[in-house]
RNA sequence: UUUCCUGUAGUGUAAUGGUAGCAUGUUUGAAUUUGGAUCAAACGGUAGGAGUUCAAGUCUUCUCAGGAAAACCA
C-alpha cells in the first residue's frame, strides 16, 4: 500500500533538491581527466558516476581533458582515454580541453589582478614555501604582496611576452596568508614554462594551475555540479572565491569517497613501476587494474558498471572486496559465454566397452541461460582425456567425482563406471579404466543409474592442444602500498600469472575468435587472447568460478 | 598543535525522528546434465558518554577512532 522511497545517494538528494526549487532547471556533468596516464579501475567510478548521475536527471555530461600542464601531458594519452571511455559504454556530449580556455583564463588573470586579487611574485618556490607556513602556523605575506595593479599587469604581460626564465616569476591570488586552509594562503595561479603543450604548441610559455583552471573551465562549460573525489574538498572554498571574484556562472563542486578496490593499486606512480619493472608485460596486462588490462582479462564492461552500481556513493573512505568486483564480472559472464569443454591437467581415461575404432557425435547446449546461443557438436570416443584432480584413489565420502568403483556422469555424454587404474613407476596416476552404460547418454538417459557428479571430458584424438595463462591477483595483500617501512614491490603476488601448456580444448573452440571470452565448464571464464596465432591458442583466466582464495 | 571530512554486520551501502534493510562474504540445505548459476535458511551491525524527545543510527554536544590538507602536480 504505502509506496517504497527510491532510495537515493547524497549526490542525487542534493541535485533533486537543487532541480526541485529551481537553483538549475537541467543538469551539466564532466569526466576532467588529466591526459598523463592510462585510465583504471578508480576512474570507472568517476566515469560511472558523472555519466549515470546526468543520464537521470536528462542532463549533459562532457570530456573535458584537464591539460594544464604541458610537462607530462601526451597526444598518446588522450587517444587511450577516449578508447576507454567508449568502450565502458559512455557517450560525451561534448569534447573539450581546458587550454580551449587559455585566452579566456588569461583575461580572467588579468582581471583579477585589476581588481586586485593577483600579484605578481618573484619568490623562488622555496622561498613561498618557507612563508608559507604550515597547517598548524600562519604564513607570512610575500614582500612583492603589494606591488600597484598597473606594475602587476605589466609583468603579467611580460610573463605572457616570454620575456622571463621558467620560475623566475608567478601570478598568486591574493587572499589571506593566515587563513587556516593553506590552499587560501594566497595560491599560485601562473607559472612560466617554456615548454611545447600537445594542444596549443608554443603559443603559450605561461599555463594557469589546476586551481585557476578547473573551477573556470567548469563555469565556461555551465557545468551544474562539478563531482570530484573528497581530496579535493579543501580546494572547494578556492573553486568558489575564484568564480565569486569574476563573477561568472556559478558551478558547484561536490566531493564523494574515491573507489579503492582490495588486491590493487591505482597509484599512477606505482603502476608506472610495474611496467617498468618488467613485473608486468605493459599497460593493458590483465593483471593490471586499468581499463585496457581488464579488457584483455576477459572483464565485460557491463560487470565494470554494474561493479560501480553496487558499491554506491558516499563520503566514507572504503575498501570494496576484489570478491565483489569478480560476483559482478561473474554476472554478466554468466548471461553471454558459451559452456565448453577444456581439460586443463589432463590424465587418460579409458572406457573399455567402448568400440575401438568408432567416435560419436554428441550435441552440447553453447549456454543454458540464453537457449538462442544455439547448440554445437562434440565428439566422444573411447580414449579421454579428464581433469586429474577429478579422480581419487581414496576418495572420502564427500568427494562427487570420479573414484574406483564409482559413477560419474560425463557431462553431455554417458555415465561411466570407474573399473580400475594405472600408475606409472613414480606413483602417479596414469590411465583410468572404466566402463559405461550405452543407455545412458544424456538426453535419453534410460539406465536408471544414478550418478552424483558430472565431469567435463575431451577425446584424446580429436582434442586441440592450448595454452592457458592463469592470472591470479596481482597482490598477496589486501591494501598493497599502505603498510609503512615496506615497499609495494615485496608485495606482488609472485604466482599472479602461471603459464600452462598441457590444456585440451574441445574442437569447436577452434572457430571462436579472438577477444571472445567463454567459459571453461566447471573451472572458470577465459578470454581468447590477442597473442593467439594459428598454431597456438592462448587463454587469459577471467576469473574462476569458485574463489580458491579462501580454500587451501 | 590547527582546519576540514568521515564513523551502521568481515567488506560495502540504505533507513520523512518511529520495523536496522540490501548486496557481497561465510556456513548449511534443496534441486540440478557445471561442486557454476538458481532457490531456501543460518551467521553477523548503529564507536562511547551526555542532552533534547513519548520515541535518536538519524538532532545537539563532548570524547574516541580513521582519513585529508604543505608540489611553480592534477
């Protein structure tokens, strides 16, 4: 009776309270990120929330490329970025970087400094760093604080002119040097670089800080509520002062928690160490938590977003479980792969009264959850090859698979009576023999023999070498690089990839192309890798079906 | 020692001042042509004190705990 309340995060209250008494009549969102890095699994959240949060509330959302600083920002990156974006499952509206703007910040420099709310300094940055205190003590005003409007706005100019060495002068705003939020204590706004921007070329040897640069660029674009991560909720009273001072469209900024996942790092830095340490093969890794690694793992997007869906929004620092991120990659795998056969350890079996010479046709369903996925035939003969840990000489009670005098159903084929064994001389277990019920095959079972599990198979003859690379957790630690006094590269998982050479695979897989993920009955999902060529085929471990984390 | 932010099951995230819910996790069970998925059940929570109130996870205040803030980075 009583009609449930949506329940809705702090973000949407506060834009359905703004929209309801009329601060905004439509929303305006932006993803801003800095062209210098590749995108990872922190990122999708940003993505997911500007991108979804618009979508709702029938607003706008743009990518705006916060390329202020020329030094470490490439061409290579933006490229990367939108690739991402795209494959995520999000669409801009608009495309836009922040040195569009730079006449525009310019003449909001130079208005400031008429207004006289900006100085020109020629403190060296050790200097503004000495007066400029600490948290718990008040900084001191610089000597060139007070220098008339016109002399500051002839220095600018000249600054702009190219007429000083990199870090010879700075433009500051000038606000309060005892204030106790040390972003207010008078922030630079300019530096002098002389220095190519991937955008602008050399038109510019002066480039605006992120502070004088980002609330602007939101208020040109009429960006409604600039969303951001809660690091930068002391930069807010900054965002507002300089949008205050100029007078110009007044975008709010909001601050939620960042998305930390467990068993990863996103530290540009630390990632970056990663690669160049050879720890991992590149940027798109599978073990790596960016969005290009985790497309090559084998993680669909539609998991990445429904991830981010279920972790929600707020303000508290979290930790989201590595377990949560797989049940959602798991998912929305779940919904689309193909059930196939691989024996990925294999040991022979034999059903010895089976004829010799013959081979069958079986029909296999591709996925019970999506009956349109069709069928595909598998071929059954009297030499298989099974998992080796399917099979146990002792095998205690709860053990469903295969055992000497047990039943097992081979999935999609007959049941089958283990008969005996044979070791070789170390002891290891060689060939089984068993044999089968002929009116048993699935689908027209009339054997009335019951058999408690079911184990995936391929035929020996027919069966396609492959090669498996298992990737597992980068990281044996929960929270990598947060533990003082060790270092992050102590941490990494040294069995986070495994390569294994001695997997069969069922014949159809042979006309599976390339990028397809599928999943590997009874083990797990594998994505078909880029590195696969005609003579051999390579797997990337998505994820396992079961977490063997916690067994063992 | 300053300012700001945050404290709800193991981990996350909800709850016009009025039944602490959901997901994940763990365990067990049912069913099953995957020890998956599905279904069912169990486990497990408001940091602490004081105040306001008929009623506080929610409002006020104090304590405690965690995080953040110093770059010519974003």
């Amino acid at each position: 009776m009583s009609e449930k309340r949506e329940s809705l995060n702090f973000l949407e209250q506060i834009i359905e309270e703004d929209l309801k008494n009329g601060k905004y009549t439509s929303i305006q969102t932006r993803f801003p990120p800095e062209p210098n890095g590749y995108l990872h699994i922190g990122h999708t959240k940003a993505i997911w929330v500007n991108f979804t949060i618009a979508q709702k509330y029938g607003g706008k959302t743009n990518l705006r490329f916060d390329d202020t600083n020329p030094s470490t920002e490439e061409t290579i990156f933006v490229e990367n970025i939108q690739k991402d974006i795209k494959w995520l499952g999000y669409e801009w509206d608009n495309l836009f970087f922040a040195s569009d703007y730079f006449e525009q910040l310019y003449n909001f420099a130079e208005q400031l400094i008429i207004k006289g709310f900006a100085y020109v300094d020629d403190l060296t940055s050790e200097e503004i760093a000495e007066l400029k205190g600490t948290p718990t003590s008040p900084g001191k005003n610089s000597p060139y604080r007070e220098r008339t409007v016109d002399e500051n706005l002839a220095i600018f100019r000249d600054m702009r002119a190219g007429k000083y060495k990199d870090g010879e002068k700075v433009l500051r705003a000038k606000i309060d040097m005892g204030h106790t939020n040390m972003l207010m204590r008078d922030p630079l706004l300019y530096r002098i670089k002389h220095q190519h921007h991937h955008k602008t070329g050399d038109t510019w040897c002066i480039y605006p800080m992120y502070d004088f640069a980002h609330g602007q660029s939101d208020s040109i674009e009429e960006i409604t509520h600039s969303m951001c991560s809660l690091e930068f909720i002391h930069h807010r009273p900054l965002y507002n002062w300089f949008i205050e001072k100029l007078g110009i469209y007044p975008s709010k900024q909001r601050e939620f928690a960042r998305m930390n996942v467990s068993y990863m790092i996103t530290s540009k830095r630390k990632l970056k160490k990663l690669v160049e340490n050879g720890i991992v093969t590149g940027w798109d890794d599978p073990r790596m938590p960016t969005v290009a690694g985790m497309r090559r793992r084998g993680y669909p997007a539609s998991g990445i977003r429904l991830f981010c869906e279920k972790t929600g929004i707020a303000k508290r620092n979290n930790l989201q479980e590595i377990a949560l991120l797989e049940a959602c990659i798991k998912e929305e795998l779940n919904k689309t792969c193909h059930r196939m056969m691989v024996v990925n350890d294999p040991v022979k079996l034999t059903i010895k009264n089976y004829p010799e010479q013959t081979h069958e046709t079986l029909s296999a369903i591709n996925n019970p959850e999506n009956e349109s996925d069709g069928e595909r035939e598998l071929i059954f003969s009297k030499h298989l090859y099974i998992e080796r840990a399917d099979f146990m000489e002792d095998a205690p009670k709860k053990f469903f698979r295969l055992s000497p005098g047990r039943n097992v159903r081979l999935k999609n084929a007959y049941i089958i009576h283990c008969e005996s064994f044979v070791k070789n001389d170390e002891g290891q277990i060689e060939e089984i023999i068993c044999s089968y019920y002929p009116d048993s095959k699935s689908g027209s079972d009339t054997s009335g023999v019951k058999a408690k599990g079911t184990l995936h198979w391929v035929s020996q003859e027919h069966a396609i070498p492959c090669t498996i690379r298992e990737y597992d957790r980068l990281f044996k630690t929960e929270a990598p690089g947060t533990t003082e006094g060790v270092d992050f590269l102590d941490e990494v998982n040294e069995k986070s990839l495994v390569i294994n050479k001695k997997a069969y695979m069922e014949p159809a897989l042979h006309t599976y192309p390339k990028g397809e993920t599928v999943q590997f009955m009874r083990i797990g999902y594998f994505r078909i890798d880029e590195d696969s060529t005609n003579d051999e085929f390579i797997f990337n471990r998505t994820v396992l079906l079961r977490d063997s984390w916690k067994k063992g």
